[in-house]
C-alpha cells in the first residue's frame, strides 16, 4: 500500500510458493525470461489483478503492475487488457501499468505506442527507477506518465544526504509543474517520510508504511 493523497493505491508484487518458503522474483523472473515466459506471466498477473478490483473486496482500490519489455512490445497486449477491463466492468483508471525507465528509453517507439493506446482505456501510467537518467523528464514529452517512482538510490540514506535531498526536492517541483505524481520506494524510517512529503512527494512506498501481505480473493 502506499501513503499520500489518493487513498487505496497498492502495487501487486509477485511471489512465488517453494519448498523452503516465498521465493522472490529476483530468483524465478531471469529464469522464466531466458524461457520467453515473461508475457504469459504479465498477462496472468494482469488478469488477476483486473479479476480482483472487480471484485467486491477491492471496488475502492487501484492497483500498480508491473509490465515487462517483452511485453511492452507486444501490439496485441493494450486490446488484451481492454477486453479483460470490458469483460469484469472495471474502470481503466483503476489499473496503473508500471514500466522502468530504462526499458522505455530503449524501447520509445513501443512505449509511446502503448502509452496512447493504453491512455484510450482510461489506464494510468508509472514510470519506475525515474531520475536517473540524464533527461529523465524529457522522455515525458514522448510517454505521458501520470506516477514517477523515484529510483531506490534517492533514498538510500536520505536523513544524512545533502545532495539526495536536494535531488529529491528539485525532482518533486518539476513534477508538480507538469502535474504528475511522485512516489518513493523502499521507504524503511519516520525520518525520511517526514522528509519526502517536505520536499513535495506525492508518495512513499515502503515496510515501514506498510508490510507487503498475500492478497485473498
């Protein structure tokens, strides 16, 4: 779950059951793209997370999912996702899709493509890792992201780092001016709360807000 404005935003996080307990994705996701599976998981975690926010249990809720390159290039992907949305009377806005911006530097001509045709069906779009690279808010000009996740290194520290706090800030007051959202992640402490929301974020993501949990439904 994450903490500010808009209340009821969450971000699915995908595990998987083993012998010896959870094993993260950082594990099993290499794995299963050197196997070319990474579209039929996106698309399996995008069916459930659609199946869930149509359900009576989460009406109030929107949910981020993360969507891998692989899929970010598939043209088919966007109608896919608008005839699940369609087919569980679910409002596009609800589901945030959520890309590195890596990925989408790499890839502008898909993202851009997936950008328009996902914004018809009302989705909302996150750009994640953001800031790091060198005209990270150029690339808004050609995806029109509605979230930027600042990248993990902004907050590594943030209470004894000068230079990422003013980061922090000079990032927060750019966005505002273009009217997008801003979300931390990885936010483990009070301090760096109290001194995200000062310098103008919108959002902080992290266990210390709230333990990640195993959704039911």
């Amino acid at each position: 779950a994450l903490l500010g404005s808009e209340g009821n935003l969450s971000e699915l996080l995908l595990r998987m059951d083993g012998a010896q307990g959870l094993v993260l994705p950082s594990i099993f996701m290499p794995v299963a793209a050197r196997h070319g599976l990474l579209p039929a998981i996106d698309r399996w975690v995008l069916r459930e997370a659609i199946r869930l926010l149509g359900s009576s249990g989460f009406s109030q809720q929107s949910f981020f999912v993360k969507i891998s390159t692989p899929s970010l290039l598939d043209e088919k992907l966007a109608d896919w996702i608008g005839e699940k949305l369609r087919e569980s009377s679910v409002d596009g806005q609800r589901l945030i899709l959520e890309f590195q911006e890596n990925e989408v530097v790499t890839n502008l001509r898909h993202a851009r493509r997936f950008s328009q045709q996902t914004r018809v069906l009302g989705c909302r779009l996150a750009l994640e890792r953001f800031g790091v690279g060198l005209n990270s808010f150029q690339l808004l000009d050609h995806v029109d992201a509605d979230f930027l996740k600042l990248d993990r290194s902004f907050v590594n520290d943030l209470a004894r780092n000068a230079e990422n706090q003013r980061r922090v800030r000079e990032i927060a007051q750019q966005a505002q001016a273009r009217g997008k959202e801003t979300v931390a992640e990885w936010v483990e402490d009070v301090n760096s709360v109290s001194l995200l929301f000062a310098a103008g974020i919108s959002y902080v993501q992290g266990n210390f807000q709230h333990e990640p949990e195993r959704l039911a439904g």
